[in-house]
C-alpha cells in the first residue's frame, strides 16, 4: 500500500465499519432499496478503507482511483461509506430523497465529491469503466486503476457481454470488477459467473462477499495484461 494513502486512511478513519448501520439508518424514506444497498455495504467498506487511492480533501486529483458504482439504485451503502470517509457530512444523510437534496435514490457525479458516474440504470457501469480504464491508459496515466462494482442481474445486459470482450480484447490490467452475487440474474450464466469472464481471458476471484480480508487480499493481487473480476458470493438475495 502506498504509504501517503495508508497514512491519509489513519486521518480520515474517523469513523468505522461498526459505524455504517447507524449512518445507514439516518436515511430514510419509501425508495431505499435496502437490499441492493446491503448486499454492497461489505465490499464497498474494503475498497474504502484498504484498496481505493482517493482523498476527500482532493476528489479531482487526476492520479486518484476511480470508483464505479454501477449497481447505482441502492446508493444508501454507498452514501454511509461516503460519509465515513469524509467526503461528505454525516448530517447530510438524513436529506436522503429529499427534494432539492444532493443524495438522490441514484448517485449524481454532478452533485457529488467522489462520485465519477451517475449511475443506476443497470448495465452502463462495465462499459463505462472499461471506456475509463481505456482513456486512462491512452493518455500515459498508469498508476490510477478502475474498479467498477455491479450487480449479478445487470450482467445479463447484452452492454456489458461487449464490454468484457473488448476491455479483454485491449488488455485493460487497470480495469477492476466487482460482481455481486446473490443469484437474482433472471437467465445466469453456464458454468457459473468467472466462466463467462475468464471465456474472454479475464482473471477470475470468487470470494465470500462478507469476508473482508478475503476482499482485501485479493484485490490487491496483481494482475499484469488483461482485466481482473472478484465475484463476490452472498448468502441470500440481498
């Protein structure tokens, strides 16, 4: 781990994983969509707190990771975290859903420090961070990797089967994903999730989805030459 980002997580820790159900709870509302919201709250709080370079004091820095929540219709996981990391006051959570407030039921990157994408219309996050990934790269900035985090379900969108082949097609190594799954795909895939990914030769991870130092060590494994995707396997459809 880089040690200026090790050192800025020990400034900005000021509050927990123990601490987002509070944070979540302060939310509140008739569109929260909580399960989409919890089924992510364990590898959103890991990308956060050990993997992500990004600083709420700098959320332009062009050298910064990219973060994309491509399951985007359950943001309030996404909004506690946040807020934990000091991106925005945890007194503004409980404008959740309001009118004329920041936090809408999708997350907006014109409102929002830390948020690249405005998402929630499911299938347009691997495209989009494959795209990302791909500019990234072509414009000589190594260092900043993409992680993009989506549902099981929104994989059977025929945008992201062309985003796999062609984020493999140009070995896009600083490109992450994250999959959910709870098996709530209406059609699945054959042979399982990694099947479909590792078909196109991406490097495959399942891990339990609530294990955060199996999260943890296995993002940060390299993956020189060609995209990486971690299913992230949960009990129940959350």
């Amino acid at each position: 781990m880089d040690t200026a980002y090790a050192v800025l997580r020990q400034r900005t820790n000021r509050l927990g994983f123990g601490d987002l159900p509070s944070l979540m709870a302060a939310m509140t509302g008739d569109e929260k969509h909580s399960s989409a919201a919890t089924s992510t709250l364990d590898v959103l709080w890991v990308l956060y707190d050990r993997i992500l370079r990004v600083d709420p004091e700098r959320p332009e820095d062009p050298l910064r990771d990219r973060f994309l929540l491509s399951k985007g219709h359950g943001p309030m996981a996404f909004y506690a975290v946040l807020a934990a990391r000091g991106f925005i006051a945890t007194e503004e959570l409980r404008t959740f859903g309001q009118f004329g407030s920041r936090l809408g039921l999708h997350p907006d990157s014109m409102l929002l420090p830390g948020v690249e994408i405005a998402s929630g219309s499911l299938g347009h996050g691997l495209p989009i961070a494959a795209g990302m990934a791909l500019a990234l790269r072509t414009m000589g900035n190594q260092w900043p990797r993409v992680f993009c985090l989506v549902g099981d379900a929104e994989l059977d969108e025929g945008s992201n089967h062309e985003a796999i082949a062609v984020a493999s097609w140009f070995g896009l190594d600083n490109l992450n994903v994250i999959v959910i799954d709870n098996r709530s795909a209406s059609h699945g895939w054959p042979g399982g999730i990694e099947r479909r990914f590792e078909t196109e030769g991406w490097v495959a991870d399942t891990v339990d989805g609530r294990d955060h130092e199996a999260l943890s060590n296995t993002l940060w494994v390299p993956h020189p030459g060609g995209p990486r995707v971690v299913v992230a396997h949960l009990e129940g459809k959350d």
